[in-house]
C-alpha cells in the first residue's frame, strides 16, 4: 500500500525517475513474500526492514526536493527496533550499519537542502548520528536479552509439562496396571501364594518409587510458586536428618544399603521444611545411584562461618560433563538407577531452587564408578 501511495505520488508531479523507486519496491515486497513462503524467515525480515527503509529515504529525498521538512531519521530509527527483534547475529550488525548509514544520508540531504546549512561540521554530524544509534541499540540489545531470558523460561516450563505428562501417562500408569493385574489374578485364585509373594515385593518395590515421584511432583509444584515463603528458624539438625533417613529406611532394606551419620553439630537457622526437601532429594539421589550391599556416610560439621552437611556414597558416579550440567541447570536430567530406579528429575531442580532461595552453596564431587559426594553449606545466622 505504502508503494502505491508513493507511486501514485510521483505519477501526479510527473516524476518518472522516482517512479522507479516505487517499482522496486513492489518488486521487493514480491521478493519479501517468496521469502517468507518458502521458509527463509531471516532472509525475508532482512529484506523487508532493507526495502522499506530504502523506500523511507527516498521519499524523504523527494518531499526534500519541493522544501516540505520530513522526518526519515525518526522512521529509520523504528528499523533498527525492528531489526533487534527479527535478525540475529552478523545480519544484525550488518543491518545496523546499514542503516545507519541511512540516517546519516537524510541528515545530510537535509541540512545540505532544506536548510542549506553547507557549514556544518560533517565530523560532528557523524558523532551525533553514532551515538544515537548506538544508545538505541545498546538499550535494545538489554531488551532482547531480558526476552530471550523469558521466552527460555517458558520453553523449559513447556518442556517440563510436555515431561510431566509423559511421566503421569506411563511411570505412574505402569506399577499401578501391574498392581491391578496382580489383585486380580489373586482374587480370582489363577495365582498361587508363592508365585503372590514373589510378585508383590517387585510391585511393591515399583510403588514406593512410585510415591517419591509424587512427592516430587507436588513439592516442585509448591516449589514453583513466586508466592513461596522462607521462613528461617532454628531447629535440631540431626533430628532433621534423622528424620529424612526413616523415610528411606524400607529402600534402604530393600538395596542392603548401610548409612552412617556423624555429627558434631546442635542446630542450624534456615527453613525447615526446605531443609528436609533439599535432604531428601540428595539422599535419595544417593541410594538410587548407590548399588546393592553400598555405603552411604553423612557428616555434620561446624565451622566458623557456615554449617558443612556432606553426604558422601558409593555409588556409580559421574563425568565432569554431567556435573557441569547438573549444577548449571541447564536442562532437566533424569537417569536410571543401579536397579532400574526411575525419576523425573525434578527433584534436583527443586533443590537447586531451595537451595537459590535459602541463600545456601551446594558443591558436587564426583568420579565414575568411584561414587560422589554433595556438599550443602548453610551459613551461620
């Protein structure tokens, strides 16, 4: 439409030569629209801001030719917001000095023409135009940045929904089926006592991970909430611990895993149940990752500015690579344990997270088949 408009404009003052402009441009909007049919997204935003921009100035340069003041400087500055948002990388910078050349053209046709202002310092009408379109662009980039940031959020928040729903519509689905079959067989008299008790202690076994999971969704649920308080306390730190280790107590039987504590300690000033959660999550990363017959040591250690809680196992271990990701958060792990143990692996998101809110450090010492050791420091208060 813009393109008819200057056309129709440069038919009415007989303006052949600038007709042309407007025949370009329509021929780029053909271009831009091929473009983007044919998938290449980033090659049609560039001709698109590249077409019209062009077209901008030249309009300018026509409206400078019958004295009417236009503006193309403001428009062109809309181009480059335009440009951070569509274009990435070298086509970005490349756009950036593209246009600003083009401001830099109708700043100077304008002084040079309108207001015949042949004096003014070219160097200085340089600096001006570089530095407005830097500050633009500068402040732009933080804007960019700051979305980038959100729109990651909610990839990784689609991603763990999409994963969610995967685990409801198999981990959990699958030991309750198996659990159903079971009762049934049994009910109608198809299973014998001893072929019963041998299946219940597997089915068993699948339903106590089955619970962690659940845990694990509803605390990271609850975890999720920007409404989420942190009430610090004092509480008894071993009993805290203790406490923690009853709830593994029959996974623990189950694996022939020994877990000794030792501690030097009497109370810590943090929330509790963060404590508790952040425990149980490491714990329980411990046993699931700690083969039949293994050790598993906790220590409580004091010392002048923070508490040191240290849960060390004898477990399978793991690469640089996996602690590198496992401590940036960038995305969501989840591995099977010694005996086929599953997870969501939101339970060491949800304990980075407490961790972060706790003001707390966590340090991850690992080597494979050499086990691994988690290191929470809580700072005195």
């Amino acid at each position: 439409l813009f393109c008819f408009m200057l056309m129709g404009f440069t038919v009415y003052y007989n303006l052949w030569q600038e007709l042309m402009v407007g025949v370009v441009a329509i021929g780029g909007s053909v271009i831009v629209y091929w473009l983007n049919y044919k998938g290449k997204h980033q090659a049609a935003a560039l001709a698109l801001i590249n077409i019209t921009s062009a077209s901008i100035l030249c309009a300018s340069i026509i409206a400078y030719k019958f004295s009417i003041l236009a503006e193309p400087e403001n428009w062109l500055f809309a181009f480059v917001t335009i440009s951070i948002f569509l274009l990435d990388g070298f086509l970005l910078i490349a756009q950036f000095i593209f246009i600003f050349l083009e401001i830099l053209i109708a700043k100077l046709y304008k002084y040079w023409t309108i207001e015949n202002d042949y004096g003014r310092d070219f160097v200085l009408l340089i600096v001006n135009t570089i530095v407005h379109c830097l500050g633009l662009y500068i402040f732009l980039i933080f804007i960019k940045k700051d979305q980038s940031k959100t729109q990651y959020k909610l990839e990784d928040s689609n991603r763990t929904k999409n994963k969610l729903l995967s685990i409801l519509a198999h981990d959990i689905r699958s030991p309750l089926s198996n659990l159903q079959a079971l009762l049934s067989l049994n009910g109608k008299g198809l299973l014998k006592d001893k072929d019963f008790q041998k299946h219940k202690e597997t089915v068993n076994s699948k339903i106590g991970f089955l619970t962690t999971e659940i845990d694990d969704l509803v605390e990271w649920s609850v975890v999720q909430s920007e409404n989420l308080e942190t009430k610090v306390v004092s509480f008894h730190v071993e009993d805290g611990v203790r406490k923690v280790m009853a709830m593994f107590s029959d996974f623990c039987l189950d694996k022939s895993i020994t877990i000794e504590l030792e501690s030097d300690v009497d109370s810590i000033s943090m929330d509790e149940n963060h404590f508790k959660l952040i425990i149980r999550n490491l714990l329980h990363n411990a046993i699931k990752f700690t083969p039949e017959n293994g050790l598993i040591k906790i220590s409580i250690k004091k010392f002048k500015d923070e508490t040191v809680i240290e849960i060390c196992d004898s477990g399978i271990g793991m690469s640089p690579d996996l602690v590198k990701v496992l401590m940036s958060q960038e995305k969501t792990v989840s591995l099977n344990g010694t005996k086929g143990e599953k997870g969501t692996g939101l339970g060491l998101t949800m304990c980075m997270d407490l961790i972060e809110r706790n003001q707390l450090k966590l340090d991850i010492e690992s080597k494979l088949k050499s086990g691994s050791t988690f290191r929470l420091r809580i700072p005195t208060r």
